[in-house]
C-alpha cells in the first residue's frame, strides 16, 4: 500500500478511530517507527482516541513514538518546524 520505499517517507497516522490497539498493534507501531527511522524516515501519531490513549500512555509508547494532538501538530514535528509531541 505503501509503496517499497514507504520507510523514507514522513508518515502521518490518524487514530481517532482506534478504540483499542492490543499487543500486536503495539508491536506493529514499534516496529514501523524503528524502520522508518533506520531508513531516513519518521512517523508520528496524532488524535488518539481515548481507549487507545490510555493504553499507549501506559506503555509509555511516546517515549518511543512522537503522540500529537491533531494533523497540524504531526506535521509541524515531522518537519521540524518547532515542539509538538505531548508528554506521555
């Protein structure tokens, strides 16, 4: 879907709609970021819904993943135009 050079890529994830992510999304998320980053790229993810959030605030996964309020923010990180992850 996204293409063989998708892990250079600036990669923006829209989860308003995910109500829950268990251990498989999880790792899935991880693993992307870390190949992204391998790759030149970069991920971030941005209006979390809730029951996701509060799974991936407990895992502390924005350690390890930039979390965003909104596009606008995600974009502004991946470009480096200034400060936009949330604390965890």
């Amino acid at each position: 879907m996204l293409g063989a050079t998708w892990s250079g890529n600036r990669i923006i994830l829209d989860l308003c709609k995910t109500d829950f992510m268990d251990s498989t999304a999880i790792a899935w998320l991880i693993a992307t970021t870390k190949q992204s980053g391998n790759s030149g790229g970069s991920i971030a993810i941005h209006s979390v819904a809730p029951g996701a959030r509060q799974m991936l605030d407990i895992l502390k996964i924005g350690k390890v993943i930039p979390i965003v309020a909104n596009e606008a923010a995600a974009r502004q990180f991946l470009t480096g135009a200034g400060p936009a992850v949330q604390a965890a």
